[in-house]
C-alpha cells in the first residue's frame, strides 16, 4: 500500500485535520510577522525620550516620539505617558496603564487559538482511530477469515489519523510557546517605560516661560499722608 493509498484510506477526519493544520500555519506565520514588527527595539528611542524630558520638558519629548513613528508597545506605552505628563503623574500613569492593557491584547492575540488547535488536534486524531479500530472490527464480523488487506483500511485510518493529529498538536504547541515568548519579552520592555517614566516626570524641569512675554509690570508705590492740611 502506498502514501497515497493510506492518505484515501484515512477517511474523512484526516481532511478536518489537514485543514485545522492550514489554519495553524497561517495563524503562525501572521502572528509571527506582527510579532517581528511590534518587536522592534525601543531602548534607543527611550533613552532619548529620556534626554529630552530632562532637558526640555514631556511635551519636548512627546514631539520627538511622534516623530519616531515607532510601532513597538514601549513606544506607545512612552508616547501614552507624555501625553498626560501636563495633568500630573497620577494621570500620566493611568494613561500608561491603559496603553500597556491594550498593547498586552494586541502582543497575545491569536495565542490561546494556538492552543486550542493543540488540545484539538490529537482528540480528531484519536476519532480517526477509534473509527479505524471499529471498521476493523467490523471486518471481523463480516468476514470469518478476513484477509490482512481487509484488515488493513482500518488500521491504517486509524493509525494514519494519530499521526495527523499529532503532528498537528505538536506544531500548534510549540509554535504557541515561541511566540508567547517573543510576545512576554515585548510586554517586558514595555513594562519598564511604564515604571520608569514616572521618575522622569518628577525630575523634569517646570514648563518654560514663553519668550516674548511682557513681565508683569510693578505696583505703583502710593505715598500716604495722614497729617491733615494747615
């Protein structure tokens, strides 16, 4: 019997899960290409966001990441920050906060399908087997001397279906550790922008004073005179 055999012999669960392993291929490679993409280094853009701050002010600094354009969740989380430094910390931390919350739904989309497909995949593969085993049986029933090739379209739906669902299962797993780790070491470095910047904004400078600005002009002294006229 030849692969090509098997592969008719496997049934129709062998087609479910040839699809579910498309599916997983797909969803790997779309997560990995925005895992690569929202994982651009942003140490570089921090520490001169950081600079800036101590020099110039948030709203200096904010000017220079949006002028970066970068698309990592450091870079968002920073720019988050930035934008709320003029209502205080307290404001600035929970714009942050919220920008790392999203940025943490954007990092992990996609995983827990990964996951899924890899609790899945090996129960259709055990289907496939137990389906096989029953047809096999079957021929038993149906025949008092089956012959092995009788035997044998059973067998090898059931076996060719574990293995479906295995390497299914294994590909999904593995897959999903990968990227749920690229995905924590991006949370982390936006992790740290969050808890840093605070400082920052305590050791900024006061907001300057604009140039041109008439100062404020003295009070005329007013002499007073009790004594009475002679």
């Amino acid at each position: 019997m030849t692969s090509l055999d098997l592969l008719r012999a496997a049934g129709p669960l062998l087609w479910v899960l040839l699809a579910l392993s498309v599916y997983v291929v797909y969803l790997i490679a779309v997560r990995a290409q925005a895992l690569a993409r929202l994982g651009q280094d942003a140490r570089t853009l921090t520490e001169r966001a950081r600079a800036v701050t101590a020099e110039s002010g948030p709203a200096a600094a904010l000017a220079e990441v949006d002028r970066a354009a970068h698309p990592s969740p450091a870079a968002s989380v920073l720019r988050a920050g930035l934008a709320r430094a003029d209502r205080g910390v307290d404001a600035a931390e929970r714009a942050m906060q919220a920008a790392l919350l999203d940025a943490e739904e954007r990092l992990y989309a996609g995983l827990s399908t990964l996951g899924t497909a890899a609790q899945v995949a090996p129960l259709l593969g055990l289907l496939g087997t137990v389906i096989g085993m029953v047809r096999s049986f079957l021929v038993f029933s149906q025949t008092t001397a089956p012959t092995p090739a009788q035997l044998a379209t059973g067998i090898s739906e059931a076996l060719v279906n574990t293995a479906a669902g295995l390497v299914v299962a294994i590909l999904a797993y593995v897959a999903r550790g990968a990227l749920r780790a690229r995905a924590d070491r991006i949370a982390t470095q936006a992790e740290q922008v969050r808890e840093e910047l605070p400082g920052w904004l305590v050791r900024a400078p006061a907001a300057p004073v604009w140039a041109g600005s008439a100062p404020e002009a003295p009070l005329p002294e007013v002499a007073l005179n009790f004594g009475g006229a002679r």
